[in-house]
C-alpha cells in the first residue's frame, strides 16, 4: 500500500507543467496535514520537478535530463539574476534555447533573435516590443519597468517577461558562471551511466536455501549474489563466506550480511571507487530512495572507469584542480609548474591546495612509471618549509618508499631551484586494470 508521502509525490508529478503548487492546496485535495504535504513538495523540489520562484511562487516544472543540464529555465534565471517576474507567468518553465545582448542598434537586434531566445536589453521599449513580436523573452537589466502595453502582450504571448537591477555584464557573467557549474556538473561520471541493471544479473531470495545458493553458482559461475524480499527490496548481500560449511537446509536469509553498502544512480564512480578499493568489494547494489535494487556495479566496471576517465579535461570548464594540472609540466626527475595568480592564497603565496594538486600528480607519474599501476591518496603529511611567491618555476619529485599489491608510500619533495620549500609523505592505495 502506498504511503500518504508517496500519493502527493505521484499527484505532483501528474500536475500539468507551469501550474502553480501550494502546500496548502495539497493538502485539502489529498486530505493530508500540511506537514506531509510540505516535505513532499520539498522532496519534488530537490528532484527537480518542481521549482520555487520569487513573487511567483512553487510551480511545476519540467525535470531535465543530465545531458541537458546546462539548459536553463526562465524559472532558474529569475533566482540567477535576482530578478522578478513582471509577466509571461504562462511561459516561466519553458527551456532558454539561446541568449543575446540588445546592445546594437535596432535591425542588428532584430536579425540576432529568434523564437526561444532570452534577449538582455535595458531601458528600449521598442526592442523589447519587437523582441516580444518575434516570439522571445526579455530579460531587462537596470530595474527598469515597461509599460503596461508590453506587460500585456508579455502575458497574451506566456512570454517571460523579467526584471533586474544588475547591468547587462554582471547578468552575462552570473548566467555563465552557473552554466559552467552545471556543465562541470554533468561531466561528472556517476553510477548511473555504467551500472548492469537488474534484469542482466542474477539475485537470490531471503526464503531461499543455502542449496539454492550452491545451485545457482553452479548455473552462473558467481559466488556473491544481491538478496532480495518478495517486492524487489534489497534486504542483504550473500558470499561463499556466508554459505561455506553451512547446512544446506538453512535459509538464505540466516546467513546472508544484512548491513549492506549500497550505491545511489546519482553518486560519482570516484566515491563508490573508493569504497571498492578500501574495502575489497567485488560488487555493489544500486538501490533507490526505498531500497528497491535497480542493479549492480562491479569492481571491475568501476576500476576501469576510473582508469579510462582522463585526468584532464578539453573544454574550458575547468575545475580548479584541472586549471593546476594544465599547468604541469613533465620533466626526467619529477614534474615543474609556474606559479600563477589562479594558485595563489590570500597571502599572495602558493596555496596548500594547488600544492596538494601537484604531489598528487606527481605520485601518480612516479607510480605509473614503476609497475603502470594507479593510486588514490588516503593520507598526506605535509610540510610547508618556505612561502612561494607569483611567477616561480617550483619542482615536485616523488620517492616511492613502499609499494605493494593494495598500498604505496611515497616521499616528495618540491623545491624551487635548489631550495626546498615542501616536504610530504603520502598512503595511497594501488589498484590496476582487471
């Protein structure tokens, strides 16, 4: 039977786009407190299905997809820009397809805009009337208010018709810089995009026998296998550990490991990689917000990911460690970079994070260039000897002081020119390609 949660969440993802959503509606039309009502429309909202505008109000949204995610919804700019919404309600979930600046004269706008675009302009009533004509949205910096003739046409069109008080550069420069984030955002590798789903792998059930267990990895070749309820629900994981010795008439369920790491569609394979590594698991269940199972990642999915993702990326989204190891250049004893601006702490000195960057780095070259093996820091003991100004040329040299199957300690050293100015010892773990 489905929980009074799980009745609101379904009634608001079959609410048609745009409306509006009000916990107090809610909850008169589904007979709920408006405490049940609250935390639903708060779960769609984090879920993307809904979105709460400023003097607008929580509104049904469209959810987009991830590839998507860099598109942006007139909703999103409203909050982005710190704006309001004078008009156009109609139109407010729609997808900005392209942006223009009205900074030319009037036919130069005209032949830059097309249906779908969200044009910038300050205080022109007539491009913002042409601009309306051809199909597109106004955002319209200065905090200036058109009349009530274009508020009108605005609605009549479900035109989103939005103002702020920011100028036209600092609009640019917050739309972009949030677009970047969610490009950043997107290239993330997640679960999602490489997990063997549940109708390609094999589970077992809690009211099984261990003699089942034995039957199935006779027909399948595996020894761990998810264990599930007669719903579908993960309830535990069952090894050859589990079984070994055990009486076959026993049940699946009195011997399987009941507290389960699990993995989300929406967690980074870095994350679930890590715990792969720490704790020696051959597979993962991916499960839902209920513990529903969806499907499985193995380690050797996730280690080859981890392997085949390049450690640096071509576009120009770049996150900071990336702008640092841009930057980096191989040498024969170790690696150089030059100090830059974008490196520098409050104190106009090379900071601990683009120094952590570097001897990452650094550990991972002398470690591939011994046995081609890869490693994940776990521990850094650093030392800051000197401070390192703008503009230096700083070399970082790693050691390796112990490397084995599962661990590697490394000595690094960085000096500028001859004068050492850090010192770490990194433990790493070693994983390589199945």
């Amino acid at each position: 039977m489905k929980s009074k949660h799980q009745k609101i969440l379904e009634h608001i993802k079959s609410l048609p786009i745009g409306s509006k959503i009000s916990v107090r509606q809610v909850a008169k039309d589904l007979k709920v407190s408006e405490g049940t009502a609250y935390r639903a429309i708060k779960e769609s909202e984090n879920k993307g299905f809904v979105s709460s505008i400023e003097r607008v109000g929580t509104v049904r949204i469209q959810k987009k997809e991830r590839e998507n995610i860099e598109k942006l919804s007139y909703s999103e700019i409203v909050n982005i820009v710190e704006g309001q919404l004078i008009a156009g309600r109609g139109g407010i979930h729609e997808i900005v397809q392209d942006f223009a600046i009205g900074a030319m004269d009037f036919k130069q706008v005209e032949q830059h805009i097309e249906k779908g675009t969200l044009l910038i302009v300050g205080n022109r009533p007539n491009v913002i009337e042409m601009a309306l004509s051809k199909g597109c949205a106004v955002l319209i910096a200065g905090g200036y208010i058109p009349s009530a003739e274009i508020k009108k046409v605005a609605d009549q069109k479900n035109l989103p018709l939005i103002v702020t008080n920011h100028d036209s550069f600092s609009i640019a420069h917050l739309i972009n810089r949030v677009t970047n984030d969610q490009i950043i955002k997107r290239d993330i590798v997640t679960v999602e995009s490489m997990y063997i789903k549940k109708d390609s792998i094999h589970t077992i059930k809690e009211d099984n026998t261990v003699e089942d267990w034995y039957n199935l990895q006779l027909n399948v070749g595996h020894t761990r296998f998810p264990v599930v309820n007669e719903i579908g629900k993960l309830v535990g994981v069952v090894t050859v550990r589990d079984v070994f010795l055990k009486d076959k008439s026993l049940l699946i369920k009195d011997v399987m490991e009941k507290k389960v790491t699990t993995a989300r569609l929406n967690d980074p394979v870095s994350s679930i990689g890590n715990v792969i590594l720490s704790e020696g698991f051959e597979l993962i269940p991916v499960v839902d917000e209920k513990s529903m199972l969806l499907g499985i990642v193995t380690r050797k999915i996730i280690i080859n990911s981890m392997l085949t993702n390049s450690r640096y990326h071509t576009q120009n989204n770049d996150t900071f460690d990336e702008t640092i190891r841009k930057g980096i250049v191989k040498k024969v004893d170790g690696i150089q970079i030059k100090v830059v601006p974008q490196m520098l702490d409050q104190f106009g000195t090379f900071s601990s994070a683009a120094l952590l960057s570097m001897i990452d780095e650094s550990v991972h070259i002398a470690s591939y260039n011994h046995n081609r093996s890869e490693v994940l820091m776990q521990n850094v003991n650093i030392y800051f000897i000197k401070p390192v100004p703008l503009d230096k040329i700083i070399t970082a040299k790693a050691i390796i002081l112990d490397i084995g199957r599962k661990s590697a300690k490394f000595d690094v050293e960085v000096y500028d020119k001859n004068d050492m100015v850090a010192k770490a010892l990194v433990t790493c773990q070693v994983f390589q390609r199945n």
